[in-house]
C-alpha cells in the first residue's frame, strides 16, 4: 500500500511539474483544474508561511527589517503569529505534508544534479588546457585558482557521485530532458511542413492516462 501511494504520488509531481513546464498556466491563467497543482500550491504556502514564522523568531532581525520602528515590529509579529496558526492548521493534514516532503525531496535533487553538473565542468575546464588558455588569456593566477577550484570540485564530486541512488536519478532527469528537447524538435519540423499536429494538452492526456495503465498493471 506504501508503494502504492508513493508511485501515485510521484506520478502526480511529475505531471503537474511537467504541465507547468510545457504550459506555464495555473489555476487561475485559464488552465483545467486538477487536485494536483492545488497540492503545489499549498505546498509553496506552506513553505512561506513557514519562512515567516522562522524568521519572526529573531528579534534582532525583524528589528533591522522595521527600521526599529515598535508599531511595524508589532505588526510583523501579528502578521506572524497569524502565519503561525494557519501554518498549525494546514499541518495536520498529513496527506499534504507527506506529498510536500515528496516535492520538497524533488527539488532538492534536481538542486544537487545542478550543482554535480556544475562541479564536472569546472573540473572539465581545468583539464582541458586549450580551453583553459583562451578562457584565462594564459594569466597563470587565473589557472592556478581555476585549478584550485577543480581540485575542490573533484573532491565534492566525489563524494555526491558515491550517491549511486542520485547518479540515477540525475542520469534519468538528463535522458528525459533529451528526450523532451528531441521531441519538441521534431514536432516543430512536422508542424513547419503543414502536417497536423497534436496539441499540447492533447498529448498531456494521453500520456497521462497511458502512465496511469502502466500504473495499475505495476501495482
């Protein structure tokens, strides 16, 4: 049952991510309601209400924040105490926290492939002395501190990639996003040479509903 429901739940992530990617459109821009993009948005809520109650925590900086003005602070701090209680609100509702958490890891990943993809470049420049002279004009300061640079990155590489469940996970958001380029690219040939293409949204439903088989078969 567990297995169940995380597949539904990411299968919903995955599908609301990718329909905001594609669409750009929410709720109130015209697009078709759907439980899921209601799920992201109290997500995203969540999460500033939660900013706001943390940083009311510190007297010192909500202070700086209003100047040191006594009616603003006093204001800040009612804005969050209300924070505050409409965030305990929404936090007993343990089937949104617990897609929140899966969004929330999900963004977190896709922020730590970033960063491996950064870190292999640096280390690719600093290997790469033909490159490495043109990007630096030869000024033996910057390719030392370039190198330093890709010295530290190696090592932090290393230890990410050792993550053999996130090397996977980056390696297949990197395949999807090829493939997503590759057939947006085809599509915008096809659509060129007058043939009749689908829409956007058209194509959202079938493959929806084409995972959501897949789904039931697996499960």
């Amino acid at each position: 049952m567990q297995f169940k429901n995380l597949f539904l739940t990411l299968l919903f992530t995955a599908v609301v991510v990718a329909d905001q990617e594609d669409n750009g459109q929410s709720d109130d821009q015209g697009g078709n309601s759907t439980a899921v993009v209601t799920t992201a948005s109290l997500c995203a809520k969540m999460a500033y209400l939660d900013q706001i109650v943390t940083e009311s925590k510190n007297d010192t900086e909500v202070s700086i924040a209003q100047s040191g003005n006594p009616a603003k602070i006093s204001a800040y701090q009612s804005i969050a105490s209300a924070a505050a209680t409409q965030l305990a609100t929404m936090s007993t509702n343990t089937s949104l926290v617990s897609d929140c958490n899966v969004i929330d890891a999900a963004k977190a990943t896709a922020s730590q492939c970033k960063t491996m993809a950064k870190l292999q470049k640096e280390i690719d420049l600093a290997s790469n002395s033909t490159k490495l002279q043109e990007t630096t004009n030869g000024d033996a300061t910057k390719i030392a501190s370039i190198q330093a640079k890709a010295s530290a990155a190696a090592t932090s590489l290393a230890t990410m990639t050792s993550n053999t469940t996130l090397v996977n996970t980056c390696n297949a958001i990197s395949a999807k996003k090829a493939s997503t380029s590759s057939s947006s690219a085809a599509a915008s040939s096809t659509h060129a040479s007058g043939a009749d293409v689908l829409d956007v949204r058209t194509i959202s439903t079938i493959c929806f509903l084409a995972v959501g088989v897949v789904g039931v078969i697996l499960l």
